[in-house]
C-alpha cells in the first residue's frame, strides 16, 4: 500500500490546492535566505523535497548551482518543465530524502515549506537531519522551514473551503496521537476525490535536540522569514538556521 504522500503527491490534484505558493512568494523567501546565510556567488546548493522547484528555479536565476530532489515523479516533471521553459539549469533528481546520497558536498541545504515528518516513526523522519548534515560542506549552512507545534495545537483550524473556477476544495484538519491529519475533498464537475496528509508535529526543543545530535550548531531560529523572532505560542511557524 502506498504511502500517503505518494498517492498525494503524484496527483494532478496537488498542484492545484498549493497553487497560492507561487513565484513570487518563493522570490522573497531565497531574498530571505540569502541575506541570512550571505553565501558566496556560484555556491552549490541542495533542495531537500524540492516539489514542483520554485525555490531551486529561483536560487538558479542567481547564478547558484542547484541539485534539488524529491520523491514525486509527478512533481519533478513539473519542476523540469518549469525550469526548461525558462532555460534554467537545475540538476533535478528522484529519490527517497532518507537514502539519498551523492559525492558532493554543498554550502546550503534546504528543507522548505514544512517538507518533514512525513514518515511513520522518529528515526525515519529525522534521517532527514543526517542527509542534510552528511552532504553539507565544513561551515555550510542549512535552512529548515517548519510548522510550529505550540501555535497549531492551540489555534488548528479545524475546516477550511476554497473555491476557483468549477473546483471546491475542502480541507479538514485534526490532531491525533501527535499527528496533524488532513483530509482534502476536491468536487470538480460532479466528481468527489479524497487524498489525506498526515505529519508528525515535533517540538523546538525535541527539533534543536536531533540536530545537535548530529553535530549541528544552531545559529538563530525564527517565527517567519521576515526575521521575525521566534515566539512559541505566536509564531505559526519554526525556521531553524543551523550550521556544521
């Protein structure tokens, strides 16, 4: 039986319901990232769950060097396809983010737009860390995106409905046993899909624990990547800026 986000992500569906996390958003996030980290110019970078690649496509136009992977097949040809159409190269790759391994070491690693705890147990999901930190140069630095734990438990919305041409999207959230489930039901003429996510929230301390672990030194965590300080019960979100 395949995984949830497997048959999420392979979807035509997918795309349509994130489609608010357009070019423009992804511009000010690498703006964003870049005056943090202030790598140097042709730097190489890698894009944990890369997706449809806004965040690679745009580090690319900069002159980066860009290796971006991901599990969706579907996703990637997206990526693919947008970055060909501008004629920016990126070095897209399919694989599992906990075996994924190259050769080469790199200046940023990314892992964006809560791309995490997708899998069953701790140790699966922070594999995730030892990836990063195992393909990271000496000083790198990598950039983790994340929902923030306090703030979701306390303020979940519980139903969300949007609508767009002749499609309504229905989104139903709980949290169970640690949990963050979704339910997303998508009516387009007549027809009903259903597709679930389902991601394991953890803590700032259990998140800074992990990669300490690993040898990481955290440099500064924010609530947003305006630079907005982290507050555990306001921010809804957990950006970790952390180096090797």
């Amino acid at each position: 039986m395949a995984e949830w986000f497997e048959s999420w992500f392979e979807s035509e569906e997918y795309l349509n319901v994130y489609k608010h996390r357009d070019e423009k958003e992804a511009r000010l996030l690498v703006e964003s990232i870049l005056s943090i980290t202030k790598i140097r110019e042709k730097s190489k970078i890698l894009d944990l769950a890369c997706g449809a690649g806004r965040h690679s496509i745009e580090f690319a136009k900069k002159g980066f060097e860009l290796t971006a992977v991901d599990l969706s097949k579907n996703l990637l040809d997206a990526a693919k396809k947008n970055a060909e159409a501008i004629n920016i190269k990126v070095n897209f790759i399919r694989a599992d983010l906990r075996k994924f391994k190259s050769n080469e070491k790199f200046d940023l690693v990314l892992n964006l737009f809560t791309s995490f705890g997708y899998f069953n147990n701790d140790e699966d999901n922070f594999k995730v860390f030892k990836t990063a930190y195992h393909h990271l140069m000496d000083n790198g630095f990598f950039i983790f995106d994340y929902l923030n734990k306090n703030h979701l438990e306390r303020n979940l919305i519980s139903e969300t409905v949007n609508s767009f041409e002749n499609v309504e999207i229905i989104q139903k959230r709980k949290i169970i046993d640690g949990r963050v489930i979704k339910e997303i039901v998508i009516k387009k003429n007549g027809n009903e899909k259903i597709f679930n996510e389902s991601v394991k929230i953890y803590s700032k301390e259990e998140l800074l624990e992990n990669l300490e672990k690993l040898g990481f030194k955290i440099l500064n965590i924010f609530g947003s990547f305006d630079k907005t300080e982290f507050d555990k019960n306001l921010s809804d979100r957990i950006i970790i800026i952390a180096q090797k």
